[in-house]
C-alpha cells in the first residue's frame, strides 16, 4: 500500500470532487486481477486512489513478451490512450493490480467533458503525460539491463510504497514477497533468490517481508534470505 502524503491525499481528493459530476464508477481489484489489456477497447481513464498497478506493453526492440513500464500508485492516471493525440481506441499497455487496488473509472466522453471545464484537471493530466513518455523511455533501458539491475530497479520502484522500520529497513506491501518480486522483475523466482543473497536480508512478518541490512555473518533461515542494496 503506497504510504499517503498530504500532497498525494489532497490531489487525489482534489480530482475526485472534479469527476464527481461525471458519473464515475468505483472498482476494486485484487492482487493480480487485470484492470485492462493491451489490444483491448479503451473505454476510460482510471485514477488509483489506493494500491499499486504494474504496467505493461509490448516492445519489438526488447525481445521478450512484455517490458514494464513501472510501478503506479496514488493519484496515477491510466488508461491514458483515450486522451494522447491522435489516440488509438485499442489499449496500448497492460495494467495489472500488484496489491488490492481502489480506482476511480470515467468513460472517455465524460474524462474529455471534464478536461475542457477544469483547469487543476487539464494541468494534471499535461503534468501526466510528460511522465508518462518518461516512464515509456525508461522501460526499454530497463528491458535490456541483466537481472541484478531489473531487480534493482525493481526495488527502487517499491521504496515509495513500503513503511521504514527502526532498523533503517524496508516494510514491504503485504502482497509482495520473493515469488512477487520476481514476477515484477520479470527475473526467474531462483536468479532472484540467488541475486538477493549480499547486503540485505528479507524477514516475513505477520505485516509482511521486511528488507533490512544484512547481518554479516549471521545465518540464514526458511524464512530470511539477504538481497541487493536497492540503491
């Protein structure tokens, strides 16, 4: 679960009270339930107002099924097809629920009508789509880069969603452990588990996996396993 900040809480609120009018639909997803798929009919834009999405879409130049484009939680737009110009009216990307995950759903019609009457709502979505071409532009550098740095930069994704723990760890979201974090790697569950074997360790807790720094020397159990600095 992404961590709120005022900011993030304020936005959030802030474009609700915009879409309000427009007769938009609340949606919840499960871990790993699709919210869309590319190839599929855009019918919407869809705001996170809580939990984390992955991101996904096809690339000839990275050789592999998919390359991802990111991590996106709170107040994240997706769906963005339906307002790009010249847009296409078939999903261009792939979005995925990695934690459970509430949104905000507005047809297109209504998004665009919502646009033109809203100054906050237009900035927003400019601010948006900048971020967005920046996130397409790193995907295909992080395609192509071995599995230590995918996981690296895996985890460096993860950090704005965990809880610090006294120690100078990491909690992570309840809904990713090791086999997660290999999924969203997009690295084997064993090259992860050997990768994770240097600065820092993992412990499950009822709260979920804690990414703490490795005590050298210390022993590791079913339930520890050390990891790459995420630096």
């Amino acid at each position: 679960m992404m961590q709120p900040t005022k900011r993030s809480e304020d936005v959030c609120h802030g474009l609700e009270q915009v879409l309000a009018p427009y007769d938009p639909l609340r949606i919840r997803y499960a871990p790993g339930e699709l919210l869309f798929q590319a190839g599929c009919f855009a019918a919407g834009v869809y705001l996170i107002n809580d939990g984390i999405v992955q991101e996904s879409y096809a690339h000839p130049a990275a050789g592999e099924p998919e390359v991802a484009t990111g991590l996106f939680g709170r107040p994240s737009l997706l769906g963005h097809e339906t307002f790009e110009p010249g847009r296409h009216p078939l999903h261009g990307v792939s979005c995925r629920a990695v934690t459970w995950v509430s949104v905000l759903f507005v047809e297109q019609a209504a998004f665009e009508t919502a646009v033109a009457a809203s100054d906050p709502l237009r900035a927003f979505q400019t601010s948006h789509l900048l971020e967005r071409q920046s996130a397409l532009t790193r995907a295909l550098w992080r395609s192509q880069l071995d599995p230590a740095g995918r996981i690296r930069a895996t985890l460096q994704e993860i950090i704005p969603f965990c809880q610090a723990t006294e120690d100078g760890g990491l909690l992570l979201p309840a809904e990713i452990d090791l086999h997660r974090l290999a999924e969203l790697s997009y690295v084997s569950y064993r090259k992860t588990r050997d990768l994770l074997r240097s600065q820092w360790q993992m412990e499950q807790h009822d709260e979920g996996w804690i990414l703490s720094p490795a005590r050298r020397g210390s022993g590791a159990d079913d339930k520890r396993c050390a990891t790459t600095s995420p630096r």
